[in-house]
C-alpha cells in the first residue's frame, strides 16, 4: 500500500513537471511579444538576436509612442463600444429565443432549430460577399455599430444553443409553479429565466466578448475611416508598410490590447469553463 | 411589471438604436473623404495631416478634409469594394498604374469636359505626369507627383569586395554575385534586394535588358513577354535568386529597409522616399547611388507616380478645390522636402526643392517607362509574379514560363 | 409546453421576434444571395446587371489550379491541426486531472493562447519563425540542429507548418478545457471496476477513458473541423498567401477573388462549395461516432 501511494506521488511530480514545461512553451510567444515591445526598435536586428532584452536597453518608448502618437486609444474606445453593445444585444436576444425553443411547442419549432445549428457549421468568412452587399444596401458600412447586427448574427447561433441547452436543465415544477400563478410568458422570462440561467448567459457572454473584440477581417473590409477603426485592424494596419515593420510598435499595441482580455479572463475563468463544457459534455 | 407591448417597444428601441444610431451621424457643412496611401506613420502622412490640411481647412471653412491611410495594396482593394457598392471616397491618390482600370469601370470624373479652369491648373503641371492621366483623349486626374527607381549601394560593402558601381546588366549580375556572402558574424548577405515579384519590380531588368511586357499600342503581349531579351532578363534574375545572391520578395525576409540599413543587402533599386527613410532610422549607413544598370536596352528604370482623381460621387467643386490644393506650389513644395518629387513647374523652380536630391531620380525619369497603362494591369501584375515564382520554384523554364504568360496576357489585354 | 391562448402565442412570438429578425436579415439572406449569385456572372466589368451563366462559376472554380492548391492546403491544415491539437489538449486535461495542486494555475495558463487573437498571435509567429528570426539563430546557432536559416514562411509547405504551428498551440487550451471537464464527468466507479479487471493505466484510458468522452471528442472534432477550414486571418497575416498563392487557403483565396479581383460570382461559388463540403462533413462526423455508439 505504502509503495503505491509513493509511486501515486511520483506520477504526480512527473506530470507536474510535464505541464509545467508544456505551459512554459505556451506562454514563450507572449513573453517574447513582451520583450520585443520594452526594447528600441534600432535593437530588432541586432547580433546575436536575444529572447530578453539587454537590460540597458529596455524602454517604454514603444508604449510612450503608441499612447500618445497613434490613435490607440481611440481604438480601443471603439472595441469595447462594439464589444460591450455586441454582448448586451445577443444576450437579451439569444436568451428569448432559447427560451421558447427550450420550453415550448410551437409549429416549425425543429426545423427552426436545424436551421440554427446549421448555419453554425458554415464558417461567416464565406458569406462576407453578400453580407457586405446587405452592410451596404442597410447602411451599415463604415459605421463603427454597423459591425454589431453582424456580429449579434454571428454569435446567436452559438449562443441559443448554449442557453437552450442550460434552460432545459431548470426544472419544470419552477415554470409551472409561476403559470399557475398567473405569470405570463415574458413575466416568466424576465423573472425566471434571466436569473436562473444568468451564469450560462454570463459564460457565452464572454466569447461573444472575445469574438467581437478580436475580428479582424469583417471589420477590415467594411470599416475605412482611421478613427472607426477597432484595435485588430490598427495592429494590422500597424504591419508590413513600406517594407518597413516597427516590431516595437506592434508588439506594444499587441500588449496593450491583450491586457484587459487577459485580466477578464481571470477574473471570469471559472465561468469560460462553464460556458465550453456545457454545450460539449452535453454533446 | 413589463407588458408584452412594453417589451416589445423596447426591443425594437434597442434593435433601431443598433441599427440607426449611427446612420444619423452628425454632418458637417461638407467632408470630403480622401484616401491615399501615404504610409500611415510616415513623414509624407505627418505632412499631409499636420501642416497640408490644416492649411487647405483654413482657406476653405466650409470643407472638411477626412483623410484615410491605407495600404497600397489594400488601397486598390478597397476601391475596388466601394465601386461594386457605391461607396466611393471623394478623392484619392492613385498610383498612375491604377487609372486605366477604375477609368474602365465608369467611376472616375473626366476632368477636362467637367472642370472649367482645367487647361489652366494642367498648364501649371508638369506634361509628363499629366500624361498619366490621360486615356483616350480624357483625362482622369492631375499628376501628384512622380518618381523613379535609382540604385542605391552600401559603399562600405562595394569597397570592401573590390567591386565598382555596376553601370551595365553584366556588370550589375557579376556585383550581385561577388556581394553576396557571409559577413564577418557569419550571417548571410545579398547583393541585391527586390521586395516584390510585380511589374514594379522586374520591369526595370525586363526593359534594361531589351525586352519588353507588351507591344506598343499595348494590345498584345506574345513576342514581347516572351522574346528572348523579356526570358534573358527573367533568368538572369532567377539564378541570382538561386545563387543566393537576391531576395527580398519572401514572406520570411528582413524588410527592404531594415536589411539596407544593416549591412544585410548591399543594393537595391528604390524611390527618392528611401532617402527620408533611411536618415530616420539608419542616419548610419553610408550609401551612394547611381543609374539604373543598363543593357541591350539601355538603363530603363519604371516610371512610378501618383495621380489625385476625384470620383463621380464626389462632391465635386470641393474636390475640384482641393485637388488643386494639392496640386498647387505650397503643397508641392512641402511634400518635396519628404521625399515626393513634384509635378508642379513652380515647385520645381522653387530653392527648396532644387536642394532636395531630387537629380538622379529626374534623370532616371528621362529615360524610364511606365508600366502598360492597360485596364487589366493588375490581374496582368498578379499574373507575371505567379509565372516568375514557378520558375524560381523549378516547376517551369523561364522559357515555358514566359510563353505560357503571353497567352495569358494576350487574353487579358482582349477583355 | 403547448400555448393555447392568443395572448401567449404573441408572447411567444415577442420572444423569438427579435432573435430569428436578425438571423433572418444577417444570415439567411447573405446564404440565399450567396447562392444565387454563384449561378451569376458578377465580375467588375458587370457590375450591374448580372446574367444567369449556370454552372459557369462552378466550372470556373473546379478547373481552376489554384482553387486545388488552396483546396488541399486547407484540408492538409484541417488534416494535421484537428487531431493535433485533440491529442495534445486531452493529453494536457488527463495530466491535470491527475495531480492536486495548480490545476487552476495550469487551466489557466493554457488557456492564455486561445484568449490571444489571431492578429497578435499571428504576427508574433511571423517573428519569430522570420529567416533572420529567433527561432532560426537557436536551431543554426546555438543547437547547431541546421546549417543555414529555414526559410520558414517563404514555400508552401513550410509556411503552412508555421500556420498549423500556430492553430495548434493556439488550440490546445480549448481542448484541454472540455476534455478536462468531460473527464471529470467519468465516475470514479468505472476506473475501480476496470482496475479489479487488472487494467493498467494506459488499458483504462484506451477502454474507460475514451469511450466515457465520445461525445466530447464528436463536439470537438465538428467544432474544429469547421475552425480548420475557416482558418483566414493567420495565413494573410503570416505569409499572406505567398508565394505566388501557394500557401493561400479557401478562405484567403475566396477573399482576395472577390476583393482583389472583383470576381464575385467565382467567389460565391468556392464559397458555397465550402459550405456544403462542410455540411457533409460534419454530418458523416455524426454518422461515424453514432455507428460507434450502436458497436
């Protein structure tokens, strides 16, 4: 017994040291993204190139830069505007629809649904063509909140299936206590489902976040003027002129931009688990 | 507690605040939308937005300049994308490649039929670059401003390998040749660096070594892109490719300026921009520069340059008036102190730009040719780097390669 | 639940109004447009009127080289980088699952790729895996592994590798998320049962392990299928489809069609192809982990 409980120990300290190599190489991108971004831009070619930058060399000038000469922080305003507004909308929308799909009979309800999971398998990039056509004949072109109807469309399908799914565990009794009491439906959805399926709602909250926040090709095709720009296409935009890349540059903004997204994401990490695993396990 | 109706109201208020917000954005007296592909961190974009615009705001009150930079490429993309949507800018800065394509597609504004003073703001410009513009028998847009490519060498590199100034195409491979390498550090280095596969590129060799991309009313290309010169001068830069002795136009490769700068390409064949660019970030280096080599076909450099053209859409009496802004000696003669050689004969004059090292860029002017001024320039472009990459890549001769490619260009120059 | 009363069926209808509005608007009209554009001419020189040529773009798409190039490219990326980053993500959740201390600390720092975007971690892989970049001074340099500089992003197959590289570290924190969640799920029963049977470790993940999860690894295996060929943003950014479109994928290729070419019929129809190819794939995804279900 004794020599199983110390081989069990043994395993343990392996697969720490395994995992603790493995998340070393997970992280080496960011930390170079790091060091690239404190060093001058003159140091980038230097001989032998270095992981680290020498210590007399580090410096906030990419940072300085990106704050004060480029329109950094106007760009990240407009992320976090169309991010914040993507969320809230497929939140409320994708929430009511989960709930009368999850909960009710209604006639055309499965091929409804089909039709959402469905266009959950065809990637959005392929209709960029005629949904370009729609951003123009609505309007929606060049307007920094002509991204989010296309984003909200993007996300619902995703997110109605993850709430559904979270809706129909809520057990019944719950509902029914509330019709016999003479709620109606939307009372039942305000009072019932909002709150009850909050964390669900709260978990695919937070990839919309993520996918509003990082999009980079619609935004780029549809998006021209240097002020509605959001910070993917600004990175971007940052890269391969003139033969001429400001490492230092790019990697500052990067920095800056992956901070908050990082940041939320620790603050909110239990419910990103709870957001993947309950579409997956469910399966 | 919320009612059916209530909720409704305040889905549909929350859908139309989404949807047209932003659709009644505030409009000023008149802005005018002007996309160039000034790099966005670059002097040329700190001149036009800190000193050009504000100067054209204060003259004109009423007009508002909204100017947007894009990259070159990505500016012929999105053009293309706003014509098939009507969402054209007002005016733009086209490099002269690009007029004969938008002027097919019905969206430019003749301005000679359209503007009333038109003769007299031409007769300011320069005719070469006004030529630019011109196609069959209109014209589309005033010369901006024009260039050339000149050679540019280390000088420190060429004195350590014993190698002069290539002034002829033999000479020119042999120096390629002999400066390439490893440096002391046992890094590798190039005599030559080209950045890209397109026409701007490989035009320069193709017409130095006497061959040629069309015929010259420009609606034919087989005998031409596939002559014996047009295949010399592809091979020739190939096995330099080979040789290691070239490169630049790879994905992995350490940018033009950069490797210039730090001793990693010993020559290369750039614009007077490059000059502005290297005192900023490599003030260091020491170079000289010189004439495009020349060949059976003389020293044939590309003739590069812009165009500023206005849109049907535009708003066009302020467009009018800034295109002539932009055209006008101040204008001019401020861009000329960031690299962009001007068109206007007044700017020329001026002591300002004569103290610019403008000289070898107007000589390579005299004896540069422009790129075919054909609609179907950039499909021809893309397709001229895809032939010249499957040679590099030995799937075909330059030969085959060259032959398949004056069919391809003969279909092209049809449509 | 069925709603009888007037009243309840508007309600009902008041919650799906919204939702199924813009699904409508946003997605299902692009879909139908796509497709009856893809029986259209629609290039720059007919911008406007856009007559019916049948089957044209299709034939334009299927003999066209390079959209087999780019075909291939995106299946070989599908291909390597699905079950890549499947192995190595449950690889990483059963090691998690197996020790006490850090599982947090671990779940989160693997986690940090995928919550990277696409721009930022595509351009960090162009530097690094640059000819002159860091990764080649360590293999010629310091691990003296190659002679002279891989020109990594710079011919077909090893610019893709970058990209792969890059989708896989980029994805194994997904993976490991809900594999980890998914073993967690397998009752400690079944391993004790297996271990009275006999079964090593290594028996029991092969005959309780990986049955348990079958539905995970069917969610996963859709899921990133469908990510696989959508893969876009890393091949413009990384090598841009250099050279010469050899490296370009569906996406890429579909995109510079339509914006760098103006040819938006023969876009469509790659585009449409896409979709149903993807469809089909999915679907037989299903059918398969089903048959094994019924085994």
């Amino acid at each position: 017994m004794a020599g199983k409980v110390l081989k069990k120990k043994k395993t343990t300290w392996l697969f720490t040291l395994i995992l603790a190599l493995g998340a070393i190489i997970s992280m080496l991108p960011m930390i170079y993204m790091l060091s690239t971004a404190l060093r001058p831009n003159g140091a980038l070619y230097e001989f032998p190139p270095r992981f680290f930058p020498r210590m007399e060399n580090v410096t906030l000038e990419n940072f300085q830069y990106i704050l004060s000469q480029s329109k950094f922080l106007r760009n990240f305003l407009n992320s976090l505007a169309v991010s914040l507004t993507t969320i809230a909308a497929a939140a409320s929308v994708s929430s009511a629809m989960a709930y009368a799909l999850g909960r009710f009979q209604f006639w055309g309800k499965s091929f409804l649904f089909s039709l959402i999971i469905l266009t959950m398998i065809i990637p959005g990039m392929t209709m960029i063509v005629p949904q370009f056509e729609l951003a123009v004949q609505l309007g929606l072109v060049n307007r920094l909140f002509g991204l989010v109807p296309f984003y909200v469309a993007w996300v619902i399908p995703f997110s109605t299936f993850m709430i559904k799914g979270y809706v129909e565990g809520i057990p019944k009794e719950i509902f029914e206590a509330s019709f016999i009491d003479g709620a109606s439906i939307i009372m039942v959805y305000r009072s019932i489902v909002l709150p009850l399926a909050a964390p669900a709602i709260a978990s695919v909250s937070i990839f919309n976040f993520l996918t509003a926040w990082e999009e980079y090709p619609w935004a780029n095709t549809v998006i021209n003027n240097t002020e509605l720009r959001t910070l993917p296409i600004a990175i971007a935009g940052f890269f391969g002129q003139h033969q001429f890349t400001q490492w230092g540059y790019v990697f500052a903004m990067s920095t800056l931009t992956l901070l908050p997204v990082v940041a939320l994401f620790i603050v909110f990490q239990r419910y990103f688990v709870q957001g993947l695993t309950a579409g997956s396990v469910k399966g | 507690m919320l009612k059916p109706k209530r909720f409704l109201l305040v889905l549909c208020l929350i859908m139309s605040v989404v949807i047209i917000v932003p659709a009644v954005h505030a409009s000023e007296p008149v802005t005018l939308n002007f996309w160039h592909h000034y790099s966005a961190q670059s002097k040329e974009n700190e001149t036009l937005t800190n000193v050009l615009i504000p100067q054209f705001e204060k003259e004109n009150p009423d007009i508002k300049v909204n100017a947007v930079s894009h990259e070159w490429a990505e500016l012929h993309d999105k053009i293309l994308i706003s014509v098939s949507t009507n969402q054209l800018p007002d005016v733009m800065r086209a490099d002269i490649a690009w007029l004969p394509e938008f002027q097919q597609l019905g969206v430019l504004v003749p301005l000679n039929k359209e503007m009333a003073d038109f003769d007299s703001v031409a007769g300011q410009l320069l005719d070469s670059a006004m030529s630019t513009a011109k196609i069959a028998g209109d014209t589309y847009g005033l010369g901006l401003n024009t260039n050339s490519k000149i050679l540019f060498y280390n000088t420190d590199m060429l004195n350590a390998a014993g190698v002069n100034v290539p002034t002829t195409t033999d000479e020119w491979a042999a120096a390629v040749r002999k400066l390439s390498g490893n440096n002391a550090q046992g890094q590798q280095v190039w005599g030559w660096n080209e950045p890209g596969l397109s026409g701007w590129n490989l035009a320069p060799f193709i017409w130095s070594f006497g061959g040629s991309l069309t015929n010259d009313e420009q609606t034919a290309a087989s005998g031409h892109i596939n002559s014996a010169e047009t295949v010399n001068a592809i091979e020739t830069f190939v096995s330099l490719v080979s040789e290691g002795a070239l490169t630049g136009f790879n994905s992995g490769d350490i940018p033009m300026t950069d490797g210039f700068g730090t001793g990693r390409y010993a020559m290369m064949l750039e614009g007077p921009w490059k000059i502005a660019e290297l005192t900023g970030a490599y003030p260091d280096v020491a170079y000289g520069t010189a004439m495009m080599p020349a060949g059976k076909g003389g020293s044939v450099s590309v003739l590069g340059g812009e165009d500023i053209a206005m849109f049907n859409s535009a708003n066009k009496e302020a467009a009018w008036k800034f295109m002539k802004f932009m055209t006008s000696e101040f204008a001019q003669t401020q861009m000329a102190t960031v690299g962009q050689i001007p068109v206007s004969k007044a700017a020329l004059d001026s002591q300002t730009v004569q103290e610019q090292e403008f000289a070898p860029f107007l000589e390579a002017i005299q004896t540069a040719k422009a790129r075919p001024t054909v609609a179907a320039w950039s499909k021809m472009d893309n397709e001229l780097m895809v032939a010249v990459n499957a040679v590099i890549q030995g799937e075909k001769s330059a030969q085959q390669a060259m032959d398949d490619l004056a069919v391809v260009f003969d279909g092209l120059l049809k449509e | 639940m069925e709603t009888k009363s007037i009243k309840g069926k508007i309600q009902l209808g008041a919650l799906l109004l919204p939702g199924l509005a813009i699904f409508l608007v946003f997605t299902m009209y692009p879909m139908l447009r796509l497709f009856w554009v893809s029986f259209r001419e629609w290039t720059l020189s007919s911008m406007v009127n856009q007559p019916f040529i049948g089957l044209g773009n299709y034939i334009a798409v299927s003999t066209d080289r390079t959209f087999w190039t780019v075909f291939v490219n995106s299946l070989v990326y599908t291909l390597v980088t699905v079950p890549g980053q499947m192995m190595l993500g449950l690889f990483v959740a059963v090691l998690i699952n197996n020790i006490k201390r850090l599982q947090v600390t671990f779940r989160v720092v693997y986690y940090l790729p995928v919550i990277t975007s696409w721009v930022i971690a595509s351009l960090v892989f162009r530097y690094v895996f640059n000819t002159e970049g860091l990764l080649n001074y360590l293999l010629t340099r310091v691990l003296h592994v190659s002679g002279a500089n891989i020109r990594w992003l710079d011919s077909r197959w090893s610019g893709l590798t970058v990209a792969m590289v890059l989708g896989i570290w980029k994805g194994v924190g997904w993976n490991m998320v809900i594999f980890l969640a998914a073993l967690q799920q397998v009752s400690a029963d079944l391993y004790e049962a297996a271990e009275m049977d006999g079964c090593n470790r290594w028996k029991q993940f092969i005959h309780v392990t990986l049955p348990s999860i079958r539905g995970t690894i069917l969610f996963a295996l859709v899921m990133l299928s469908i990510g696989g060929f959508s893969v876009f943003t890393s091949i413009k950014l990384i090598t841009g489809g250099k050279p010469a479109h050899l490296t370009d994928t569906l996406l890429t290729w579909m995109y510079f069609k339509s914006f760098s070419t103006g040819d938006f019929g023969y876009a469509a129809a790659l585009s449409f192809v896409m979709a149903l190819a993807l469809g089909i794939l999915s679907a037989l995804q299903f059918r398969l982990m089903k048959s094994q279900d019924a085994v």
